[in-house]
C-alpha cells in the first residue's frame, strides 16, 4: 500500500486528537452563536407571519439537538464503516432525489419559491444536502480502490464524471444551482487529493464553462444575478436589490455594529435573513469585529479539519477528512462571499448558522465522523 508506505501509522486512541478536541470547541461555539444570530434575523419574520418571534428559535433549537446527538454517534462509529457503505448511500440519495422530477410527486416533493428542494416523508429533509456527504463518501471509497489507476482518464476518472455527474443533474434539475457547484468541487477535491491528475481536472473545468454558461443565460433570475454581481448600481431592482440590501446591512455595522437584536435591514428589506443572509445581518448587529470574529472561527475549523485530514490512519480517512472539511469551508465562504458582493447572489446556508434543520444536522453529523477520524476509528 503506497499511502501505508510514505505515512507512518497513528496508534488509534479512544479520545479525538488535540485538533479533534479543539474542532468540537469551535463547533459548538458556533452552534451557539448561530442560535443566537437565527432568534435575532427570524424573531421579525416571525411575526409578520403571526407566529411567536421565537418560533425560528425553538426550532433551531430542537434541530441543534437532534444534530448533536447525531455528532455524539458519528464520533463513536467507527469511519471505515462508510467505506462499505458509501454505494448503498449513495444509492439511497438518488432515490430521494428522483421524486422531485416526477409529475404527481408534488403532495410529497411540493414546489416552493420556483424549486422542489424538500422531500415530505413525515420529516421533511433536503436531499440535495444529503447528496453533499454521500458524494464525499463514496468517491473516497472508490479513490481508495482505483487509486493505482487515478492518473488515467479513461479508467481512473471517467467512471467517477458518469457516477457524480448523474448526481448533479439530478440536483440541477430541481433546479439547485449551487448545491450541483458545491457537489462537483468537493468530489474534485477528494480525488485530487487521491492523486487524479491536475490538468485532467483543467480539461473537465474547461469543457465545463459553457455548460455552466447556457445554465446561467438560459435562466432568466440567474443572468440577472451575475449583471448585479457585476454591476450592482446600474441592474434592475429584480437582479440587484438582495445584493443592495445585503451590502446595506454590513456597511451599517460599522465597527462594532448596531447592537443585537437592532437590525433594520431584517424588517421585510432583506429577504431571508436568517438563512441565506444571515452574516449580513451579524456583520450588521455586530459589526466588523463580529463579522471577523465569525471569519476567523470558519478559518479555524478549516484549518483543524485538515489536521485530522493530515493524521488520519489510513487513505480513506484522509480523504474522507478532506472532503467534509471541503464542505464546510466552501459553504461558509461561498455564504460570506455572497454577503459581501464577492460572489453572485445564490442561495447558501452558513454551515452551523443559518435556520433550516437538513443543513445544520448533516453538518453535525459530518463533524462527528472527523472526530472519529481524529482517534483513528475508535469508538
């Protein structure tokens, strides 16, 4: 085995690693402040709606639960089980995802805001957000396999673009245009990191462009998007009014921010401030202090996951480790960066923040799975 070869085998312990015990600490400090900062962006959309301002609170509050609980598990289940899972996972995901594509499906896969993202089964669960963890799953598995024959395309990488690529079209077809983005980088990730070769990778991304090209002209609300990102003083108020808002809400922050709980911008002007906007709203309450206090956790985290990538005991945990942190840090940037006018306005949640009960317990979930990781497997 090559890897066993280059890398000396960690002794596994019953205790997550330093950067294990430190990533838990970042995490529920994060957890904590996203409690806070959902009860703040939610309690006036909560009203208008006629319900109770800690209504978003609560169940943010209870999904934390359920997530920590998830974590508590994931730490003690031993990693490499996922390596014998990952093809019934897998499997799995593409059966959620069908029912958003069929016709008479709407009682369990309703339509909302344009897009059948949801699925309800009696819970209801984003399987896009599933499709991001199975995908890391499974490719680490089967980089580990096809690791002696990942610099080849025909053999090595064509499989993994047929397999990943069926996920994402059937998650751009919800339409999901960014959860289709972030499942393509993190799969390139993990197999780079296995040894694929770079310039196949420029080759996939060159021939990709115009793909993503036709996506974006080819949708009306996404065009306008990218002329706000642009140009946001010169759009129209449909293309450029959520990025005018969102720069709105961190340019009033200030230096220290307004105070908690004192946003204007939340009170029906930027829309969905407790989900895809939220670090506008902490960068408005809060100020630059608040908003750099929140960078510097996510840079953290980052940093911490690839400690544990970098010690893992064996392949697939150092790939698995790369690509859950990969996750992370591609949503949590990806959201800053649309806060802050950097990226193009598309919807993205700010992992272990924003409301919304998929998204924050898979994160927990996935956090878990680095923390057994980090004491090499064992329970």
């Amino acid at each position: 085995d090559v890897y066993k070869r280059q890398l000396p085998m960690r002794p596994a312990s019953s205790r997550p690693s330093v950067a294990g015990r430190v990533l838990l600490a970042v995490t529920l400090s994060l957890v904590a402040f996203g409690l806070l900062s959902v009860y703040s962006a939610s309690s006036y959309v909560a009203q208008v709606q006629g319900l109770e301002d800690s209504h978003y609170l609560f169940q943010q509050v209870s999904r934390a639960g359920v997530g920590l609980v998830i974590l508590v598990v994931a730490s003690v289940v031993n990693y490499r089980l996922y390596q014998r899972l990952a093809w019934p996972l897998l499997g799995l995901t593409v059966l959620l995802l069908i029912p958003m594509l069929l016709p008479g499906t709407e009682a369990i896969a309703p339509r909302i805001n344009g897009a059948r993202r949801w699925l309800d089964i009696g819970v209801t669960l984003q399987p896009s957000e599933l499709a991001k963890i199975s995908v890391v799953l499974w490719t680490a598995a089967v980089a580990v396999k096809k690791q002696d024959r990942l610099q080849s395309f025909r053999y090595g990488l064509l499989p993994f673009l047929l397999v990943v690529g069926l996920v994402c079209l059937l998650v751009l077809l919800e339409p999901h245009f960014s959860a289709t983005v972030m499942i393509a980088a993190v799969a390139a990730t993990v197999l780079f990191t296995a040894g694929a070769r770079f310039g196949h990778f420029a080759m996939l991304g060159a021939a990709a462009l115009p793909v993503l090209w036709m996506q974006v002209a080819g949708s009306g609300y996404r065009m306008a998007r990218v002329t706000a990102f642009m140009n946001p003083d010169s759009t129209a108020a449909a293309g450029g009014y959520q990025l005018k808002q969102s720069l709105m809400a961190v340019g009033s922050g200030g230096l220290f921010g307004v105070g908690f709980g004192r946003s204007s911008l939340k009170m029906s002007y930027l829309p969905e401030p407790q989900n895809d906007f939220i670090f506008s709203i902490i960068a408005e309450e809060w100020g630059f202090v608040g908003a750099a206090a929140v960078i510097l956790l996510f840079l953290a985290w980052a940093l911490l996951g690839l400690r544990v990538a970098r010690a893992a005991p064996d392949l697939y945990g150092r790939l698995v480790a790369v690509g859950i942190t990969a996750l992370v840090a591609f949503a949590a940037f990806g959201h800053i960066g649309v806060a802050l006018g950097l990226l193009p306005t598309t919807g993205i949640n700010l992992p272990f923040i924003s409301a919304g009960g998929t998204n924050l317990i898979l994160m927990l979930g996935m956090t878990g799975i680095l923390l057994n990781v980090s004491k090499g497997g064992r329970a």
